[in-house]
C-alpha cells in the first residue's frame, strides 16, 4: 500500500515537473549580486530557467530537512538518555539474576528443621 502511494506521488510530481521543465527551457542569467545586477564577476549567463527553479526547490527541501532536524535535537537527546537508562535498568536485572542463580546453586546451611522462632 504504501509503495502504491509512494509511486502515486512520484508520477504526479513527474507529470506536474516535466511539462514545467519543457516550458521554461529560455535561457536566463542569474545575478547573484542583488545591488549591481550588471556585475558580470556575480552573474551566471545562459542557464535554462528550469535549472533555477528546480535548484532553488532542491535548495529549499535541503534548508527545510536541516532545520527539521535541528528542531528535533531535544527529542534525540531525550531517547538517547531514556536509551541509557533503560540499558542501566537491564544490565541491574541481569545481574540480580545471575546473582540470585548463584545463591540457589550454592549448598548453604541447612534450614532450622520446622522450628519456628516463637
């Protein structure tokens, strides 16, 4: 189910990217000096336009997961103390029971025989 959603996405993406590549193939340039658009030292000449869009996307998807993730950093950390104290908490279990299967193999005293204390 999820592989059919998956692939339902992808062609609708597919059909909505290839028709927009196909329409904005025009050359552009790209100046990357907001004050001085005429600096040829900051302008990139002749790329397809589609290249600027589906780079600044790929731009903003990267920008986007970086800033996901980093919002996420106080629940990593918090799984990853719980981690540690839940395999403190089974190392503490595994050796109470090695210790206790160490005390009922141990011949020890016998008990007072049916005697009470009273």
């Amino acid at each position: 189910m999820t592989r059919f959603i998956k692939y339902a996405i992808l062609i609708a993406v597919a059909i909505i990217l290839v028709p927009l590549s196909v329409a904005n193939r025009h050359p552009v340039s790209l100046s990357l000096n907001p004050f001085d658009p005429q600096d040829p030292r900051f302008t990139i000449p002749d790329i397809p336009l589609f290249w600027v869009v589906f780079a600044s996307l790929g731009l903003g998807i990267v920008l986007g997961g970086i800033g996901a993730w980093a919002k996420q950093g106080r629940w990593r950390k918090e799984a990853r103390v719980k981690r540690r104290e839940a395999n403190k908490w089974h190392r503490e279990a595994d050796e109470l029971r090695e210790f206790k299967e160490q005390v009922e193999t141990k011949p020890g005293l016998p008990g007072p025989g049916g005697r009470n204390a009273a």
